[in-house]
C-alpha cells in the first residue's frame, strides 16, 4: 500500500495474523491457511479450531479498505453447502 510501502500482499498478512487466535472467549490454533482472490483482489482464508468450536475466516484487500467474513460451527455439525453460500456471497456493486 502507498502509504505504508507494504505490498497488498503483506498488508493482508499484516493484519491477518491475529484472525485466529481467538473463537469468542477462548485461545484457538490455526488449523489451515490458504491464499485466495475475489475477482483481482488478493485474499487469505484461514481455519482454525478452539476445542469443540471451529472458525473459517476470509479476508480480502482492496486499495482502501479490507473486507472479512467468518463463518463458526462445532464439531460434528458443519453444513459445508451452507458455509460454502455463505463464503461465496461477498459481492461488490460498482460506485455510484
């Protein structure tokens, strides 16, 4: 980014990296990463775990601004066709 000399890249790990660490009140592992995009902009998924509680993070970077979405479940009762509607319903509309 312009303003920090940071790439896209960077930046998105820059404030990634505290995405796991925490499901609610309790300290959680990072199970997986994976860099992703949303159409040309740079994005990171993470998973991670808190004992029975799961969470799926997907951030993404523009110029401006990041964009998040979390998705949380316990174990034994994911529902991988709703986690994946609701991952992939992230659209922007152009400017006005």
């Amino acid at each position: 980014m312009k303003q920090t000399g940071r790439s896209q890249a960077e930046y998105l790990a820059y404030l990634s990296q505290h995405d796991e660490q925490r499901i609610g009140d309790a300290p959680a592992q990072q199970v997986s990463q994976r860099d992703i995009r949303f159409g040309t902009h740079p994005g990171r998924e993470v998973v991670a775990r808190a004992g029975q509680r799961w969470k799926v993070v997907r951030s993404f970077m523009n110029d401006r601004c990041r964009w998040m979405l979390e998705y949380q479940y316990n174990d034994g009762q994911e529902n991988t066709a709703d986690r994946d509607r609701f991952l992939n319903s992230l659209r922007l509309l152009p400017s006005p």
